[in-house]
C-alpha cells in the first residue's frame, strides 16, 4: 500500500491521532503520566469522568502511571469501582499511594486492593521514583494529611540512600501549596486547610538533597491556570525543587505528563475530554537528569518499607 493510502486508511479507522502522537516521542525519552484523584466515588459524574481519562490514555505513549491518592472516597468498597474503572482499563504499570480518602477507607483494603506498600521507592532508566502516602488525617474537614513519624524517618533514610540519581517525589497532598488554602492560611475556615502536616520538615529535608528535582501532588483537584493569593499557580519553584500540582480526575480538570530527557524534564497538561494537549500550561525544567539509554538496565520493581 503507498503512504497516501496508508495515510488515509488510518485516518479512517481512527487509528492515527495514536501513531502521529508515537512518531513525536524521541526513543531516548521517559514518559509517566500523573493522575490525581480518581476518587470513586466522588460525585455521580465521577465514574464518567475517569473513563473519559483512561480511553484518552490507552491512545498515549507512556511508560507507567503514577496515581497520586484518593483511589476512594472514604469507603473500601469503592475500590472495587477503581479496579474495574482504572486498573483494568490499562495495559501500562500502575503505581499509586494513599490519600486521605483512602485512609477514609481503610488502609488495609487500600493496599489489598493496589498489592502496593503505602510508601516505597522504585528505578525507571535511572530516574528515582519515591511514592508517599497518608496515613493520617486531620483538621475540620479531614484535609490536613500526615506521613506520621516512621514515614517521614524511612523518606530521609531513602534520600541519604542516593544522593545522586535525579528523584522525584509523589505525595497526595503538597508541602508548598499553589493553589487554595495554604499553611501559610490555615485560620481561615473553608473549605478546610489544604496540606501536609510535615509541609516544613519535608521542605528543609529536600533542601539539603539536589538531586531532589520535582514534587508533584493532587489533592487540591487544581484547576490549571488558576493562581492563589501569593500568585503560585500550578508550577512553583523553591531552590531547585519544582512543586507541580495536578488536577483532579474526579472533576475531570485533566492530568500532567512529565517527560524526562537528558537535558530535562517537561510537564504537560492533558484535556482527557476533548483529547488535546494543553500546551498554554506546559512547563520546561532546564537540568541535567540521570537517565539512562532504552536499552540500559533497569532497576524496576517496588522496594517494599
């Protein structure tokens, strides 16, 4: 068959939104998409929602996905919808920690239902991975969230582990917050602070760790484009560390993408309805990485704590 028919032929059958994506990814690239609060089930659209994100993401390229807490709201037979609604869904490795909807439900059926520790670490071609969860929570409307002391001391024990390989941290809630209700605002009543409770512990531990290069977090169910009262939006730098918020599955506000490459790393922002990406909120971090070449070994696997 020539190209044109090819061409057309593809463009028929659907198939060529997926390939035209494919043919942009570079082979040497590392690609992990970043899903926040599935939260089943939060809202009656919710189940709708999540759908929506997971057919748009059988049609991406990307090496794993990283779901960053509330897999349930608050109850564990909720996980049953999480499993036929996301696990099920893909044919990519899935990992995920604990929000405080899923302390809500139930740390133990949480982790029977995801067969993944609450906190760990793994290797992906030379970049670090570290998944943390809550494991407790707090305050008026439950939204203040611990790591607890064990977490917080295995956490500073991982980082002196390896000092050189570039890491990222994946929380449910943030430690700096961009958007809402900050520590910085924790007086105000609604709708709840917004917040890890080691917020100021995490923040001077990262300091003393440059290979500590993102935080990304959910919790917020962020809107992107929108700005708090100190300006920070979806993206804010402290040091060398970028603090990314990602939106919230539940209320379909889309999800981000990290991209690592030699030379650094990029987020960008996905519309799972309407199928586009949001370039207007895309962001680059100019830093060298640790990644290694597709053919190099790989440390894969969950190091249980």
């Amino acid at each position: 068959m020539s190209p044109k028919k090819l061409f057309f032929s593809l463009s028929l059958i659907g198939l060529l939104a997926p390939l035209l994506w494919a043919q942009d990814q570079k082979p040497d690239q590392l690609m992990v998409c970043l899903l926040a609060d599935p939260q089943l089930v939060m809202v009656p659209e919710t189940p709708r929602y999540v759908e929506l994100a997971m057919n748009d993401l059988s049609d991406l390229d990307h090496d794993f996905i990283a779901v960053l807490g509330d897999l349930a709201q608050n109850s564990a037979h909720f996980y049953k919808d999480y499993k036929e609604a996301v696990l099920d869904k893909t044919d990519k490795p899935l990992y995920s920690l604990a929000g405080n909807g899923d302390v809500g439900a139930g740390l133990e059926a949480y982790k029977e239902a995801t067969g993944l520790p609450l906190y760990y670490s793994l290797y992906r071609r030379g970049i670090r991975f570290i998944f943390l969860s809550t494991v407790q929570f707090t305050g008026k409307f439950n939204h203040i969230c611990h790591l607890g002391y064990k977490q917080t001391e295995w956490l500073r024990e991982e980082l002196k582990s390896d000092t050189l390989s570039t890491t990222i941290i994946f929380s449910h809630p943030p430690i700096f917050e961009t958007t809402y209700h900050s520590e910085e605002r924790d007086h105000l009543v609604a709708p709840g602070s917004m917040y890890m409770n080691e917020s100021l512990e995490l923040r001077e531990m990262f300091r003393l760790f440059h290979n500590v290069r993102i935080f990304a977090h959910g919790h917020l169910h962020y809107t992107y484009g929108t700005k708090d009262d100190f300006g920070r939006g979806g993206y804010f730098m402290e040091g060398n560390l970028l603090h990314i918020s990602v939106g919230g599955t539940a209320n379909n506000k889309g999800s981000s993408f990290l991209i690592f490459e030699k030379d650094h790393i990029t987020v960008r922002v996905r519309d799972h309805e309407d199928q586009l990406w949001k370039d207007e909120y895309k962001y680059s971090l100019n830093v060298s990485t640790t990644l290694t070449v597709k053919e190099g070994i790989d440390q894969d696997g969950v190091l249980d704590n």
